[in-house]
C-alpha cells in the first residue's frame, strides 16, 4: 500500500461511520422525513458519509428556532459578547485547522496543499468580524429642517438570514455567511451544498463548542430543489446570503418577492486575464495558468477569458500549455497534488461536455482536453489542465461559464479593443492585467466592468477587502465594511426638543 493509499483508507475523525445529523436549536436531530443522502470522494467515488437529507419541514423549524433566538436572549448579547465568541470560534477553528483542511480535501477534492493554506484567511475572517462586532455604529446627523429637530441613525440586525453556499470552498464560505450574522446580531440557517456538506457540519460543532446560544446558528443540510428553495421562500427570512450559479441566483430573486427579503448574491463569472506583451511574462505564466487551474477551475472568479496580445499569443499560450501539463493530477490527500478532481460525476459530465463542444467550434487543445481515464486516477473525477488555443469570441467556450480547468486563450491588438471585448459578457465578477505600464494598468482597471481587477496578480483576497459582482455576477459584497451592512437595516430617529 503506498502512502496515499493509507492516508486516503485512514478514518478521518469526523467519519465515525454515523449518519449526520442537523443542526436546529442547539440540538443535533435526523431530518424529519428520516431520509439521507450520500457524500462522495470524488477523487475516488466512494461514500464518505450518510447525511441527513433536510427539507422544507426541517426549514421550519430552523426558522422558527432562529427567529426565537433573534427575539429572545440573543437581543440582549452585547457587541463585546458578540466578538468574545467569534474570537473563541476562531480560536477553535485555528486549533482544529489541520482536520477541517482534510475534510474539505476528502469531500470536494481540493489538494490538501490548497485546503492547508486556507488557514490565515478563514481564521482571519473569524477575527475580522470580531473585531468589527464592536464597530457597528450609526451617525448624528445636522438636518436643515427649521425649529429644534435633533436627527441619528441606529444600525440594527436585519434578522433571521438564510444563507446558501456552495460546494467549491465549504469552509471558507460557511464562514463568509456566519461571521457577519454572529458580529451583527443576526441569527442564521445556513443550507450547505449537497456536494460537499461535511466541513459545514463540523464547523457548526466548533461554533456550539465555542458557546453560540441554541438557535442562532442553525444548519439543514439537503437538496437545493428542496431544502434550499424551501429557505429561500420562507416567509421567517428576512435576507438571503447566496453564494453560487447565476441561474440559482434568479430563482432565489423570484423566491425573495414573497416577504420582500433582502438579497445578496454572490455569482457565477467569466472573468477575463488580460496579458500585455509588456507583461513580466516568468511570472504571468503561472499566474494566468493558476487563474483558472486553481481548485480544477471551480473558482467563480476564475479568469477563464485569457486575452494575450497578438505579438506574444503563440509563445505565451504554449508556455501556460506547457506549464498546466507539468501539474501534478491526483488525490488531494497526495502533498504534492496541485490539481485534484471535480467535485462530482455531474461536474465532470459538463466539464466534459464543454471539452467536446470546444473541439467541436473549432478551438485546439494544447494541453489537455479530456477526462483522465486510465490508471489510479480512472475512478475519480479528474480532469487535466486544458488550454484551448484558437479561441474566438464567439465560441461556447468563450461565452459559458464552465467551472473546470479550461483556459479559453483569445489573441487581441490593442487596449481599446480588449476592454471593450473584456467587458462583452453577462458577467463581471473577476478580472485580471499583466503589464509593466502604470499607465496602462490604471486605465484598463477603471474600465473593466468587474467587481475586482487584479494588477500582476490574481485571486488575492483578504477580509477586509469587499469582494462581489456587477451584473449576472450579483450584488451586494462579502468582505470589507461593505459586507456587515448587507446584514444591518438603517433607522432613522428624529426627536423635537424645541
């Protein structure tokens, strides 16, 4: 047996073999209908865990012991008791990191050398929100109106939150909808993704270790068609956190409209990298290479759009070839894995669709360009990094998000004509320049349609830094200041005192 091996037959201690159960008012319970599903290694395609499969009568409950929370002892939580237990949370998080990073390794496929270095952020989000827990304040403000009129606004908790994550990042977006909604008051139901549901599960442990009072962090896990339409309409929600595809997005607008609940969306993208021949190109190499093969693609931001200047098209584009050939695929549980698999059978059924319609319009793949079928890795749900050369506009490929290593590389001659190509898409979530020109860097970042451009770098992230969408990308911003408002309603008080 190789080493791999025994790591990947080695019992995780989550993996106790026990089905698990939701989370609802403090207390871990089966679903109501007694029904679960399965959660599969997608490296290997065998079953993790059995999960309980929540719905719609589970939301209830959930709602209802959220709502109990937010109008009972919750409300008399103060903001320093509030970051006390984000710090704890935190404090947790960072203890038992190692573990969390295997899980989310085992149940979506990340390389654990990616899942490992995701510990500064989630535990730097936990004590960022901590910290802002006690910053949350309103503003007195000078009104013309004449007489004796004293004017201030209060910043309050906008309630119970419903917030839905994917399953490209567990543990990072868990935290992205629970610590705004613990620093603010609020109380939440969050509805993990069926893909990959373990890592929320066992951060919501840590959370009831840390002290968080019953019923203000809920978790269902379950079906999006059941248990997280069921949350997204439930007329107890009073905003819905969402982080996924853009065609979900719209179904949960539609679902909003009952109560008129607040709504944050974080999209879907099809982001495009441009490269200058100016580029330092030693490092937008691997830079436009790692833009897409990160995490196999599934990174909504992903620069898939990879613009290169006419001049150096042919021989950059055969360096991120090359370069993407000499990742290593494998089980992420291998240290020396950089590219793991997708996260189930039904990503690489359209992954690799959108190879065959790729090759089919025309495009030509320098690298990779199919799913790996032989060997070790013929059971998991691999596929290699795939750079498509030959690209028009105009191409599937070019225009549909396709969550996979796949780098879509489009020639272009000037600046005008690249932001204006840049900017021709629904989307506008990611964006990325390479170029030695100030000048040149400035403007193309002011004119990018997207909610963040990256100069000489890509995917950099940080807690205090806002991050969201323009157009089929969302609204509303995780990250940064911009993302407790999202949480918070404005009252206005007035007072006469003449």
């Amino acid at each position: 047996m190789t080493a791999i091996e025994r790591a990947a037959s080695a019992r995780h201690p989550f993996l106790d073999g026990k089905a698990k159960k939701l989370l609802i008012d403090g207390k871990w319970t089966e679903a109501a209908s007694g029904k679960t599903f399965n959660s599969i290694n997608p490296a290997t395609g065998e079953v993790l865990a059995k999960v309980a499969e929540g719905d719609a009568v589970d939301i209830d409950r959930a709602v209802a012991a959220a709502r109990h929370a937010f109008e009972g002892p919750w409300r008399k939580v103060k903001p320093y008791e509030r970051q006390q237990l984000l710090l704890k949370i935190a404090d947790l998080v960072e203890k038992h990191f190692e573990e969390l990073s295997l899980l989310d390794t085992l149940d979506m496929g990340a390389p654990v050398s990616r899942t490992r270095n995701n510990k500064r952020r989630a535990v730097g989000m936990l004590r960022y929100y901590a910290g802002m827990a006690t910053s949350i304040h309103g503003e007195t403000i000078e009104n013309s109106l004449p007489g004796e009129f004293v004017s201030y606004t209060l910043k309050e908790p906008v309630g119970v939150v419903g917030g839905i994550i994917p399953w490209n990042g567990p543990l990072g977006t868990s935290i992205w909808k629970i610590g705004p909604a613990i620093a603010t008051g609020c109380t939440i139901v969050l509805k993990p993704a069926e893909e990959a549901p373990l890592t929320p599960l066992r951060l919501a442990e840590l959370i009831m270790e840390a002290g968080v009072p019953p019923g203000v962090v809920n978790v269902v896990t379950g079906y999006g068609e059941t248990a997280g339409a069921a949350l997204s309409s439930h007329p107890g929600v009073d905003k819905v956190a969402f982080t996924g595809s853009h065609v979900t997005g719209q179904s949960i607008i539609k679902a909003s409209a009952g109560n008129l609940k607040r709504v944050s969306l974080e999209l879907g993208g099809k982001s495009p990298d441009i490269v200058f021949a100016d580029a330092n190109l030693d490092e937008a190499v691997p830079g436009a290479g790692m833009a897409v093969f990160a995490n196999s693609g599934q990174i909504c931001s992903a620069g898939t759009r990879l613009f290169v200047e006419r001049k150096i098209y042919d021989e950059f584009v055969e360096r991120v070839g090359q370069f993407g050939k000499g990742l290593k695929v494998g089980n992420g549980l291998d240290p020396e894995t950089q590219i793991g698999p997708l996260v189930s059978e039904e990503q690489l059924q359209r992954v690799t669709n959108y190879l065959n319609i790729g090759k089919q319009e025309g495009a030509r793949a320098i690298a990779g360009g199919a799913r790996l079928t032989e060997g070790a890795l013929a059971k998991g749900y691999f596929v290699p990094p795939t750079v498509f050369a030959g690209v028009s506009d105009e191409m599937t490929i070019a225009k549909e998000e396709i969550f996979g290593p796949v780098i879509s590389a489009i020639p272009f001659d000037d600046i005008d004509e690249v932001i204006q190509r840049g900017n021709a898409t629904n989307f506008g979530l990611g964006s990325g320049v390479w170029t030695k020109d100030v000048s040149k860097a400035h403007k193309v970042a002011k004119s990018l349609q997207a909610g963040s451009v990256w100069v000489n770098c890509y995917q950099a992230m940080d807690p205090a830094v806002p991050f969201g969408g323009y157009k089929m990308s969302g609204y509303g911003r995780e990250g940064g200041l911009q993302h407790l408002d999202e949480y918070l309603n404005v009252k206005a008080v007035w007072i006469k005192t003449g």
